[in-house]
C-alpha cells in the first residue's frame, strides 16, 4: 500500500497569482521529486495552508507530507482537517484509511476505503490499497481480486498491482501460469522491480516443472539491485537446497542472510531444515527455532518447526505442545495436519521397537513448513 498523492494545482491556477496558495503548491510538489528538501517543501505548504485556510487541498497536501516524513499523528490531524472541509475528498479518506491501517484497525480502514470508493469509485490508489488490505489482513481473495482488476483496467502497468494479483494466483488459487503471465507483464514495465523478480523466483523455485536457471538469474538481479538483500539471500538457499543440491551454496547465503538480520524467522527456519535435511543435524536447531519464535510469535510454521526439533531432541511433552500451538493459530492449514501425521507416525514407530523411528521429515514435508512461513 501507499499514500495516495494529492491532486495538484493546474499550471494557469498557480499563474494567476505567482505567490498564491496553488503556486505554493505547485512548488511543494516539484520539490518531492528530490531529497533533502523536506524542510522548504513543509514551509510552502504551511505557507499555503495559512493563506487559504478554508481549501480542503492545502491541509491535504501538507497532510501528505507529514504522512511521508512518518509524523501519522500530524498526518490524520490534516486529513480530518481537510475533510471537516469536504466530507467527500477521495485523498483524505484514501489516505487516513492507509493510517488507520498501520495502527492495526483493519475494520475502521476498510469501512473508510469503502466510503472512499462510493465517493470516487475510479480513484485507483483507493482501489489499490483496499485490495491489499482485503489480501493481506482480511482474506477476502475474491473481493482483493476485484480490487485489482478494477485497478488494472485503469492503469494497466500498475507494478505492485500485477504483483500482488500475481501472488495472490499462486498462493491461494494455485494458477501458476495466471501468476506467472501476470509477473511477466510486471517485469516488462520494470524489469528491475525487486518484488517481482523475487516473487516470481519463489514460484519457478516451488513449481517442480520449472526452470532453475531462469529462477537463478531472477535472485542474482535482485543481488545485484541490492547486495545487502537478506530476504532475497534466503530464498535463493533455498532453491540451491532444493533444486540445484548445493547444500555448501546455500548454507553460505544463509550465514550471511542471518549476518544481515539475525532475528528473520524465515531464514532461521531455513537454516533449520537444511542441517535436517543435511542428516538429521540437530546442532543448534533448538536455539534457532527458539529464535524464530521470539521474532514470530503467531507464526504456525514456526511452531511447526519447533515441534518436529523438540520432538527429535526426544522432549515429547514439550513438541505436542508446540504442535498444539500451531493448531492454535491456523487449525485448517494443510501443514498442521501434515506436521500431526509425522509426529504419529515416529510416535508408533517408538512403540513398536522400530530403531530408525528417530527420523527426521522428509524433503517434502520441511519444504511445505518452509512455503508456509510467513513473512
């Protein structure tokens, strides 16, 4: 999601009057395009709030501002402004949607995109971000869908659109070639866009038919883009791992994902599941999960993960409980029933006398822990 940019000043409006509150504005904006002039951009724009008081834009733009420089207090106190002046302005409501969003009141954002919407229903960034929060905090895939395809039909190059369409193809209605059309029409516009060249190399990593090499070259670009990546570092481990059999490969990028952010809870589980899958290599794996859990608390893979290492360190009480943890957290997740069955199976394995009870899981069963980690 991102704030939605005011509406500008048009050229004639700021040449009527040079030192005038649409040619402050103007200014303002011409200044967004560079850093390090935040400061003389805010003084135009208080500028232009003092001299026209009464003009829903001038508090809306210097809203924006604060909203950018991460001053959301400031921020929601212009917006109200702005729409104590015009109940209906589509980038005041657009934007106090996208602040009551990052102080977590999901309702309270989405009742707002909704207005906003019924105010302006073509204001794509509206239409944008009320997608991404019914994806990502609601779970309303469908209605996300729509979202997106009404953005689309307006601004068919929308980037982050046809990301996040893309994902939402291939992690919940598993259409791999619709997510990877819509990841190719993303990287046409911007073959440097680093949510799509990730994105579309975990699908080539996870999609058994697919190329490795073209996957490699995506994780390589984003490299390259930004060396310090420790996201881009950890997936691309894991497609060494899994596809590639270079176990010596991805450890190295894992020591230096965990280098960058030792507290990532997904590379952590990474590092997990490969000294598993390495021989049963258990060295260290309690503090990594413990780790990982202390960075995602409400992750159930996690807790997946720290049931399947409890459970080899022989501590039965202390894996069902993980497990029951898990549940807990998403009951109707494939990979909780999957993580149940091994923990029953090595369980009777145990009291029958099988003495290679004491297994690690499967390549199959640590990859889908791994697809389920959040990040």
């Amino acid at each position: 999601q991102g704030a939605a940019r005011p509406d500008q000043a048009s050229p004639s409006q700021a040449a009527q009057n040079p030192d005038g509150a649409a040619a402050l504005m103007r200014r303002a904006a011409a200044l967004q395009e560079t850093s390090g002039f935040e400061t003389e951009e805010r003084a135009l724009l208080e500028r232009a709030v003092a001299l026209e008081p009464n003009n829903p834009g001038t508090h809306a733009a210097l809203a924006y501002l604060h909203q950018r420089a991460g001053r959301y207090a400031k921020a929601e106190q212009g917006y109200s402004s702005a729409l104590s002046l015009d109940h209906n302005h589509a980038v005041a409501l657009c934007n106090k949607a996208l602040l009551f969003e990052l102080r977590g009141d999901t309702q309270g954002a989405a009742d707002m995109y909704r207005k906003a919407l019924e105010v302006s229903p073509d204001h794509t960034p509206t239409l944008y971000n009320y997608g991404s929060l019914l994806q990502e905090a609601l779970g309303d895939m469908d209605g996300a869908a729509q979202m997106y395809s009404e953005v689309l039909a307006r601004e068919p190059n929308h980037v982050q659109c046809l990301c996040n369409y893309a994902v939402l193809e291939m992690d919940h209605r598993r259409d791999v070639p619709a997510a990877q059309a819509l990841f190719e029409r993303a990287l046409q516009v911007d073959p440097n866009d680093p949510t799509a060249l990730l994105n579309y190399a975990d699908l080539i990593r996870d999609t058994p038919e697919a190329d490795a090499s073209k996957a490699v070259e995506m994780y390589e670009s984003a490299l390259r883009l930004d060396p310090q990546d420790a996201q881009a570092m950890c997936s691309f481990a894991r497609l060494k791992c899994d596809k590639m059999g270079d176990r010596k490969g991805a450890a190295e990028l894992l020591r230096k994902s965990i280098a960058i952010n030792p507290a990532d809870h997904v590379t952590l589980c990474t590092c997990v599941a490969l000294g598993l899958l390495d021989g049963y290599e258990l060295r260290g794996a309690s503090a990594l999960v413990e780790r990982a859990q202390r960075s995602a608390p409400h992750d159930p893979a996690v807790h997946c993960f720290r049931a399947v290492v409890k459970h080899l360190h022989g501590k039965r009480d202390e894996a069902e409980t993980a497990w029951r943890l898990a549940e807990s957290l998403n009951p109707s997740s494939p990979m909780i029933s999957t993580v149940r069955n091994w923990l029953d199976t090595v369980a009777e394995s145990e009291q029958s006398g099988d003495k290679e009870a004491l297994q690690t899981p499967g390549r199959k069963i640590l990859q889908g822990m791994l697809t389920g980690l959040d990040r």
